[in-house]
C-alpha cells in the first residue's frame, strides 16, 4: 500500500501553481487552500484554466512549476496512491456509452479495488440513490443529459472517496437536474466529502462554501461568496429608466464606471470605488436628457467577477504593451 | 498487476465488443471475404478472355485448333476478323484481349515445325498475358486426350509462336494457387485486422474520455494493455480457425505440419501485430490518424512480406526492410508448417526473430503509455 494519508483539516493545498502550454500560461501562480468537507468552486470563463488546474491537483497533467500538496500526498509524485481516494468526474460524459447503467458501475466498482461482494451491494445501493432503479439495463449512451451526469457522480463516488473533482459538471443540464445534482453534492459533504467543482453559472458559484475566481489563469480573488460581494458594498447601483441604451452610452462615459449590464428594464451599473459616482451619474443622465432612478443595490457574484476580471485587466496592460 | 482489475477490463471489452456490430461483421466479414476474393479471382482470370480468330488458313486442321483453343475455356471469340492487321486494331482499341492468327500456310508449317501460329495478347495486363501462356501451351497440330485438354503434354508441344508481345512468366497463376496463398492470408487478415482494431479501440477511448476517467482511477497501464490485447488475440485465433477451416472445405489446402505449430506461429504474429497496434495508438491522435498509421505498416507488410512476391527476388534493401515486418517471418514459419511440413523448431531464427519484435514493441508501448494527460 502506499503511503498513508494524514488526517488534517486541509485537504488541497497548492503554491505557485503554473502550467503552461508553449507560450501560453494555463494556470499562472495560483495559490489554493481547500479546507475538508467543503464544497469549493472554480468560478471562470471557458479558457480560465479550472480544467487544467483540476487535472494538474488530481494528478494528471505535471504542472510546469510549483508545490501541489493533496490529502497529505505531494502531487504528481505519489499521484497513484492519491487514486484511490478521490473521485473524478470528467467535463465531457466519460462512462461508457456502450455499457449499461449497471454494467459501467460494476467495471468502477472492480477498477477502484472494491471487493466483488461488497461491489455487488454498492452498486445496488448506488442505482437506487441516483434513481436508476428501472433503468440499471439502458445503455448509458441513450440516456439524456441530467441522468448521464447523475451516473457519472454515481460512478465518481463508488468507492467514498474523501475527494471529489468535479469539472463543470452541469454544464450540458436543464435547471431542474442541476438542483437535484447540487442537492447530492450537499449530501455528500455532509458525510464528509470535499469537493472542488468548477462552473460558469454564478448561481452555482454562490451555493460553494468557498470559491475562487479565476481569469486568463490567474487566480484573480478568493474566499466565501459574502466575503467576496462584501468587497463590493456601495459599488453597485441599479438605474431604471425607459431609455437604457441612450442611457447605457452616457454612462459609460462617467469616470469611475467599470460597466453597466442592462437587465430587464434596468440597467445594473459597476462603480470603481465608493467615491461619490451615484451623484455623477445622475448628473450624466439628467444631462442627457435620460429620465432615471438610481439607487444602490446588493453587490452579486457576477459583479464581483466583472470587478476583478477588470482589475486584472487594467493591471495587465501595461505590461503586455512591450511583449506585443 | 491486479487480478479483478484486469478481469474487470476483459468482461468491458467483451460486452462493448458484442455490442459493437460492425467490428464483430469485420471480424468474420474479413477473412471471408479475402478468402473467396484471393481464392477464385485467381481462377477467374483464367476464362473468358475477349479474344478473336482470323483463321486465313480454315482447313479442318485449323478448325480443330481452334476448337481446341476455345475448349480450354481460355479465350472467348467476340468479334469476327479476317486478318492479323484486323486484329492488332482490336487489340489497340481493347475491344479484345487475345488475338489469334493462322496464317494461310498453317499445314505447311506445321510439317515444317514451325511456329503456326500467332497468339497476340494484350501485354498491358500482365495478368491477361499470363493467362494467355496457358493458351499457348495446348498441343498444336495432334488431337489432344479427350478427357482433359488443359493439361498440356510438354513432348507433344512445338515451342511457342511468335507472338508480338512476349509472354513473361511474371506472376504465374498455375504456380500460385490458393494452396499457396491460403496460408499467407492467414497472415494478411491478421497483419490488416490487429494492428487496426487494437491501435483504434484504444484512441478511440482517449477522443471519446473514456481515458481520462480510467488513468484517474487505480488501473494500471498494464492491466489496460493486457485487458485490451487478450480479447483482440481470441478473436485473432478465431480468425485464424476461420481461414484453415475454409481453406480446407473450399480450396483442399492441406497442413501437412502439425495443426499446433500453425497456431503457434498465428498466436506469435497476433501478438507482434497487437504490441504494434498498442504502439500505434500511443502516438495516434485519432482514429483517422490510427487507421493511417496502420495502413503505414499494412501496405509494406503485403507487398514485401514474400505473400506476393518471392522474396529472393527482391532488391537488398526491400530485404532488410522486409525482416523487420513480422508478416515476412510469420508467411516463412506457416509455409514451411503447412505447405512443408516442417517442424517450427527447424525454423527457429524466424520465431526468435517474432519474439524479439513483440519484446520490443510491448515494451515501447508500455513506456510510452503514461497514466498522465501530457
């Protein structure tokens, strides 16, 4: 057997994160701490890196730099003695499309050492938990979006693992299976799983323990969904009014506005810092001739996205200038 | 190495392969085909060539010359001439494949000894030329045995008419037979489906995320490889069973070796064809990219091998080449079993040669197969 696993109450714990593909950086210097029994969340745009720093914490892909530390093991190194004790669950449906729901459960039950008697009552205890009780014969191949992503944490989590990769996996599932998929992932940290999930729905985001943004890379911020928002307190403004694109256009052109999102009938407006920016907007408007009402609102996950997306940016440019 | 592990990947392959229709029709489809295509073609070409007679001579000799020409089932007449110039236009225009001239003086020259007639081919085929030698060799100016007038008796012969392409014994359908190609399609079959379904099942795993799923699980490299080899090897002895099987109710080939020495050198050349075809896959980036790969080896293995051409014949260097493809040692080790009866003991050096290749390209493979993504 391999090398034993110290119980302590971090369960990821990365520095100095790279990885990088020719010229171009997947995963910059990223630093990660992942406390036990949590559900934690990657939050990025597609080309963000969460696949490859997933693959790179579970031991798949050799990070091109930096100290990666999981469940007490140093990754890559004793990567196969990781195996056992997590779960992963592929962006694309990787089961077997030509097996059955039955059939692809035995063959992760045997691959991941589970004794065939034992094997055997798992699987029983797995296809009635994902209700698949009249489905256990289908081939897995034939089953719609929210079942294939039901069966692929089914077969993530045959053997309890204590940890559990899950990359986007909700990405191709109506709302209504998402729901149910979150409500197992809750269950199962409940019993003491961790989990590292990445998505780029921020409904999803806001439900992690923890989360961290990632951009171009870069782990752009980090920590609990209101401590994140938090940041963000008096930076968001709501401006209803009938003319949002006439109003849009002049309010982007006020200093200290990061961006103005039009939702619905309102326009959701970004603000720099607490400077006094809902007086001049209201100037801008009325100056315009724009009929509106302003007025503060709770900062969401999104606009803490679209605040340190834009930092980093601005951060960013100057620097690039030489290179290009 | 893990027992239920590996047995878990066998009953896999299994149950995917018994879904997986069209690989199981090639599995049996296959050596079927080949066999019938390689066997009667063969034959086929021996009949019916499209021919015309300018008889300027037509006396009875004559006739019966020529009925005994058409009687060998050779030459089929489709066009009437009366002269060789007549016939060299049809020859150039295709409309025949054989052109048979008697000149006026046939009897004269006959008594004489000699050449009475002119057989014009179509030396553009070399097929239709070959087919055309067997014409020249039935008996000219006797009657011949009435039981069979294929079989030409050599004393009875006069030498060969002159004819305006010469007759090149290049690719001789008498000596080739389906007795002779029989056992080298073992090989071929073996050679074209291994490599091919081993290389594709496995990229086909790593395009469809199959892969990345097992190498983050505890299976090992070697418990996939071998998981994957053994169900490809029984369907390669299947294979095998369904070439000697037919070639001995179709075409009387016989195995004058032991039936055991012939699996043993099939068992040898399943492997080295599976450890390619493993090799293969660890390179290929998609299926497309295996089958290409695949036909890399396939086509230099068929025509190197000594299945089409004699390998003596061949220049040095296609030699050297042609011992590093394990079609060449496996067509010397079933020949020499089947056709000779030898011992595979006796050709030693061709099964040291086969295991050797299957020591390195396992090894190749498995090293390059890593249980990591990059």
């Amino acid at each position: 057997m391999g090398p034993t696993i110290v119980k302590n109450e971090i369960a990821i714990r990365a520095r100095g994160l790279s990885k990088h593909f020719g010229s171009l950086k997947a995963v910059d210097d990223v630093d990660l701490t992942v406390h036990r029994s949590q559900v934690y969340g990657f939050l990025g745009p597609n080309g963000s890196g969460k696949s490859t720093s997933i693959r790179m914490l579970c031991g798949l892909l050799t990070p091109t730099a930096g100290e990666i530390e999981v469940l007490g093991l140093t990754i890559p190194e004793q990567a196969e003695a990781l195996r056992q004790h997590i779960g992963y669950m592929t962006q694309q449906f990787s089961l077997f499309a030509d097996l059955t729901v039955r059939e692809n459960l035995e063959f992760l039950a045997a691959v991941q050492n589970l004794p065939s008697k034992k094997a055997r009552l798992r699987v029983d205890e797995l296809l009635e938990e994902y209700h698949f009780e009249g489905r256990a014969g289908q081939l897995a191949g034939t089953m719609s979006g929210g079942q294939k992503q039901r069966l692929a944490l089914a077969g993530a989590v045959i053997h309890k693992p204590e940890l559990l990769f899950l990359d986007e996996p909700t990405s191709a599932v109506d709302p209504e299976s998402r729901r149910d998929f979150w409500e197992k992932l809750f269950e199962l940290t409940e019993a003491g799983t961790t989990i590292l999930v990445s998505t780029h729905y921020m409904d999803e985001a806001e439900r992690c323990h923890r989360l961290a943004i990632l951009d171009r890379g870069r782990l752009v911020a980090d920590g609990s969904p209101a401590e994140l928002t938090g940041t963000l307190d008096g930076r968001t403004l709501l401006v209803e009014t009938e003319m949002q694109y006439r109003a849009k256009q002049l309010l982007v052109k006020v200093p200290g506005v990061i961006s103005a999102a039009q939702i619905g009938n309102s326009l959701r407006v970004l603000v720099d810092s607490d400077r006094d920016c809902q007086r001049h907007i209201e100037a801008a408007l009325s100056a315009g001739g724009v009929g509106a009402e302003v007025r503060p609102i709770t900062p969401s996950l999104e606009d803490v996205f679209v605040a340190v997306t834009h930092q980093q940016s601005n951060a960013e440019s100057p620097q690039e200038e030489p290179e290009a | 190495m893990n027992g239920r592990r590996l047995f878990a990947v066998l009953i896999k392959e299994f149950r995917q392969m018994r879904r997986d229709r069209v690989t199981l029709a090639m599995i049996v489809g296959i050596p079927i085909m080949q066999l019938v295509l390689f066997g009667y073609a063969i034959n086929l070409n021996l009949r019916n060539l499209p021919a015309a007679i300018a008889d300027q001579s037509n006396t009875s000799a004559s006739r019966q010359q020529v009925m005994d020409m058409l009687a060998t089932g050779v030459i089929e007449p489709v066009v009437s001439a009366e002269t060789p110039e007549q016939l060299l236009a049809l020859l150039r225009r295709g409309e025949i494949s054989v052109g048979v001239a008697i000149p006026y003086d046939y009897e004269r020259r006959l008594a004489l000894g000699q050449e009475a007639i002119q057989i014009m081919v179509d030396g553009s085929d070399t097929v239709v030329q070959s087919a055309a030698a067997q014409l020249a060799q039935v008996p000219i100016g006797e009657p011949p045995p009435e039981n069979d007038t294929r079989l030409p008796d050599r004393q009875s012969s006069i030498p060969l008419p002159q004819s305006p392409v010469s007759i090149v014994s290049f690719y001789n359908p008498q000596r080739v037979s389906a007795i002779n190609i029989v056992p080298g399609l073992i090989g071929i079959i073996l050679t074209m489906t291994m490599v091919m379904f081993t290389a594709v099942a496995i990229v086909r795993e790593r395009e469809r995320g199959n892969m990345e799923l097992l190498i983050a699980t505890p299976v090992s490299s070697a418990e996939l490889m071998i998981g994957k080899i053994l169900p490809y090897g029984l369907i390669g002895l299947i294979q095998t069973s369904l070439i000697l099987l037919l070639g001995k109710l179709v075409f009387q080939v016989p195995i004058r070796g032991s039936l055991l020495d012939v699996y043993i050198a099939a068992i040898l050349l399943i492997l080295a064809n599976l450890a390619m075809g493993l090799l293969i896959s660890t390179r290929a980036q998609s299926q497309f990219q295996a089958m290409q790969m695949t036909f890399f080896v396939f086509l230099p293995s068929i025509l190197l091998s000594g299945f089409m051409f004699p390998f003596d014949g061949m220049p040095h260097a296609a030699q050297w080449l042609a011992e590093l493809l394990p079609l060449t040692h496996f067509i010397r080790l079933v020949r020499g079993v089947m056709l000779r009866g030898a011992d595979i003991l006796e050709l030693w050096p061709d099964v040291l040669a086969l295991l050797v290749f299957i020591v390195l390209m396992m090894t190749f493979a498995i090293l390059r197969f890593r249980k990591r993504l990059d």
